[in-house]
C-alpha cells in the first residue's frame, strides 16, 4: 500500500503466498495469485508495486511484471544490487491423484507445509485435497521431487458451503510455461521469455 501522507510504500493488512520461477544476476522473479497483489485496473503504463518478505523477516519492493488475462496469476520482480546466483523452478505435468504438498502463511502462521493429493483436473485448474486457509494463496503446489505443479488460488468458502471439505483449488504450472495470455508491463515479457529458455 501507499502512505497518505508520505507517498511511501508501507505494509498493508492483506498478505499471501509467493514462490521463487528464477534468480540470476539481475535479480529475482517470483509468481503469486492475482488476487494476492490486488491490481484493481491495469495499463502497460502504470506502475504496480508489490512488498515481499523473506523467512529472515527482510522486506524488499517488488514491481509487478506481467499478470494473466484470464487466470489468477502475477510475474513480480525484484532486482539484485549485489552478489550473484543462479535459480530456475522446474515444473512437471499433474497428474490426477498424484501427492503433493504446499507452502503458505495460513491465517499468518509463516511457512505452513500441508500435504494431500490432487483430486481432480480440469483445463488450467487443479482441484487439491491439502488443507488451504487464507494466507495460502499464491503459493507453490509441489510433487514430491519438488517440481512445481501449480500455484494456489482459492477455497470453496464454508460460509456458502457449510459441508464443503477440502475443496481448495490451483492454477496448474504448465500456464507459466507459455507466453500466450500474459500482460506485460515495463520488461516483463523480457523476464518471463528469459526464464522459458532456462526452464
């Protein structure tokens, strides 16, 4: 968020999840849910700013790169000022039933692993049994071997659904993969394309 006052980029009440696509020299590029960030309206030209801790409880401004038309997914990216280090996140295919296990901060208890199975896919999303609160979202959907499998974005809310259990759901990781779908600002087509080649 930004201070009335000042201008300044301060903490705001609404947080999530995030995962790590690629680091190299120039710096960091991380994936989260759309819904996460809370762009609001979108142009090429705006400038839209993002705040990203780190489990050493350092926080870093973030800009945020390109967003997905029609999926709930953001590219964020933070620049590197020192040092060096190379990263690229493989992604794998689900497949239906497959265990997994994910990373969040549900309702603010940082760094919470949950395992289940995906249960059920259907074109970009995937229907998972890991227990999901908020707090989870935007984070990574992995397989056993650590691959990326997806990115998570929603729950079926109890208050509509009073029976619902374990109803969480995904974007698959295999949309990360293609170019295509993707809205771009400042160099993000440059940063994703960048990590396409390595991945």
């Amino acid at each position: 968020a930004q201070s009335f006052f000042t201008k300044s980029e301060v903490l705001s009440n609404s947080y999530g999840a995030g995962l790590l696509l690629a680091a190299n020299d120039k710096g960091y590029l991380f994936a989260t849910a759309r819904h996460v960030i809370g762009l609001g309206t979108w142009t090429i030209n705006d400038k839209h700013r993002a705040m990203l801790s780190l489990s050493s409880g350092i926080w870093a401004g973030a800009e945020v790169v390109a967003r997905h038309s029609n999926l709930d997914l953001v590219l964020v990216w933070v620049p590197r000022h020192s040092g060096n280090g190379e990263f690229t996140q493989p992604i794998a295919t689900p497949k239906e039933g497959e265990s997994i296990f994910v990373i969040g901060h549900p309702e603010g208890l940082k760094y919470t692993l949950s395992t289940g199975i995906i249960s059920r896919m259907e074109n970009s999303t995937l229907q998972i049994s890991a227990p999901v609160s908020p707090g989870n979202s935007g984070g990574p959907v992995y397989d056993l071997q650590g691959n990326l499998l997806g990115v998570v974005s929603s729950t079926m809310d109890k208050s509509y659904q009073p029976n619902a259990e374990n109803l969480n759901f995904a974007v698959t990781a295999q949309a990360l993969l293609k170019e295509s779908g993707w809205e771009f600002a400042k160099d993000g087509r440059e940063r994703l394309e960048s990590y396409l080649k390595a991945v």
